[in-house]
C-alpha cells in the first residue's frame, strides 16, 4: 500500500517551467508518476514534457479535474503565494521543496493548512517515494532505482540526502522500503515524524519504521509518546547522529535548523525516552539492517 504516494497520485507542479520543476517533472514521468499539468503565472498555455501548463491552480483544476499533490516548486519567497494558493483549491496534500522560506509565511501556510485540512510536507523537503510506485519531489534523483528497492521498511528523515544513505543502506542489505519520507529540516515544518507514523500504523505493507534522528529538537520525542500512548505498535528503530555533541560547549548549535527547537531533552535524555517506550536506538548507522531482520 505505501503511504502519501503511489501509482494513481495525481500531481500539479506549481512552477513548472523552472529549472528545479521541469527537472522533477522529467524524473517523475520517468519514475511512471502520475503528474497531469503544471502552473506558472504568465506561463499559461505553454507545455512541459507534454503536459499543459496553467497560469493559477484554480485553472489548473477546472480543467484537469482533482489532484491528489501539488508540489511547490518556487523561490523562497513566492513561496507563500503559491502554496496557499494550493491550499485555497483543497489541494489535499502540498509539497514544498525550497529552503530558506521566511519563517513568518511557513507561518501563514501551515496556520491556513490547518484550517483546510490540507497537509503540508516541507518546506525544505526533499519529497518522498515509494518504490515501485511512484514519488513527488526530487527525491532519488534521475535514477531511484539505484537506491531504493519495494519492500516492508518505512523511513523517516529531515535530511534528503539521509533518506538515500537509508534506502542504500536498507536495499544493500536485502530489505526494501514501503516508503522514504524527507519531511525537512528547517525551524517550522508540516507533517511530523508522529504524522507519518500514524500513517505507517495503518498500511499493512510496513512492517518496521527506521528514522534517522539527530541531536536537539523533539521530533523523537514527540515519537516515543505516541509508542507509549500505544498508538503506533510496530518496531521502531532510530539512528540518532551527533552524539559527539554532547561533549562540544553547551551552546554550541548542530543539526538542521528545526534541531534548535525543544532543546529539552539531551542526546543521553532522547536515548533513554525512546529506549523506554520501547524504540531500537541504533549504537551505529551500519547496524540498522541487522536490527531489521530482528524486529521483523
């Protein structure tokens, strides 16, 4: 079954006669996804990869029907207007891949989001997949099927570039991944690790979750509650990186930026909340597939 994406997910590109959009286009279509058209003002009535390209999202939709995610791919700041234009349409899912957006507009959206119910992945993600499914956003690269392989294993991570080093990693050692989700790194984002594992709860296709955590910020926390509240029942393996940094100056700040939110729990403190929730906290990055093939 997967999660966030699949073989039917309809997808918009909102700025799909850029560089970065026209890119993720071409690999998404060479991935098999399902991308129906794309939106750039001023633009409207051109093509891209033979798709037609729309001046708004409203039009979009009026003549292409429903879509199931609009990736967002604009400038930092256009940004704003172009996923909340995506969330004014009820776009169920937005995709945004910049970084650097104004945290007072991440603002603005995910408040906005939130009353529509739309969900938001980013900003700064790198997108997700599900192999042998399809994908949205830049996730892969040109050729995933170098990395990634179908499988039973759920994957989690801020950083884009951790997501291939997992599914590398997971692949090599004779699992595969029901879906890789860069949920990115930066002060404010939408859908959470909890988020995901809920939906990984639910899909009969994952069997295990890995997640690659780091030093600071309360993702993994939030993780181990939810393990605790018994609603997310199935084994939990995390890789938390910058152990080292415990021994650094007390202010000293790593990770991304949404690592310097909730600072409340040190690296010894994370291990030990996930440990007792009954999480795998993995000593070392290579022993994640030898803690697979244990929990499932």
């Amino acid at each position: 079954m997967a999660i966030l994406v699949n073989r039917e997910t309809r997808i918009l590109i909102q700025g799909i006669t850029g560089k970065q959009g026209s890119r993720a286009c071409s690999e998404i279509l060479s991935y098999g996804g399902n991308v129906v058209g794309g939106v750039t003002p001023g633009k409207g009535g051109q093509e891209v990869s033979g798709l037609p390209v729309f001046n708004t999202v409203g039009e979009a939709l009026t003549a292409l029907g429903a879509v199931d995610v609009s990736m967002v791919y604009a400038p930092p700041l256009i940004v704003l207007e172009a996923a909340c234009e995506a969330v004014n349409s009820k776009v169920p899912l937005v995709h945004i891949f910049a970084e650097n957006v104004p945290i007072l507009d991440v603002c603005r959206i995910l408040t906005l989001a939130s009353k529509a119910g739309v969900r938001v992945l980013g900003p700064n993600s790198v997108g997700a997949i599900s192999p042998g499914e399809g994908k949205i956003g830049s996730i892969g690269g040109p050729d995933p099927d170098a990395v990634f392989s179908r499988g039973p294993v759920g994957v989690i991570s801020k950083s884009g570039g951790m997501c291939s080093e997992l599914g590398n990693l997971i692949t090599s050692g004779g699992f595969g991944q029901s879906t890789v989700v860069g949920v990115g790194g930066d002060l404010l984002i939408g859908i959470s690790f909890s988020d995901l594992l809920l939906e990984f709860e639910k899909d009969r296709q994952t069997k295990c979750v890995v997640a690659f955590g780091e030093v600071g910020g309360s993702s993994e926390v939030e993780a181990a509650k939810l393990m605790k509240e018994g609603k997310f029942t199935k084994p939990f393996i995390v890789y938390l990186a910058g152990r080292f940094a415990e021994k650094l100056p007390k202010d000293t700040a790593l990770g991304h930026a949404g690592a310097i939110v909730g600072l409340e729990a040190t690296m010894d403190e994370k291990i030990k909340i996930l440990k007792n929730a009954g999480a795998v906290v993995a000593e070392n990055f290579e022993d994640i597939p030898g803690l697979i093939k244990s929990a499932i």
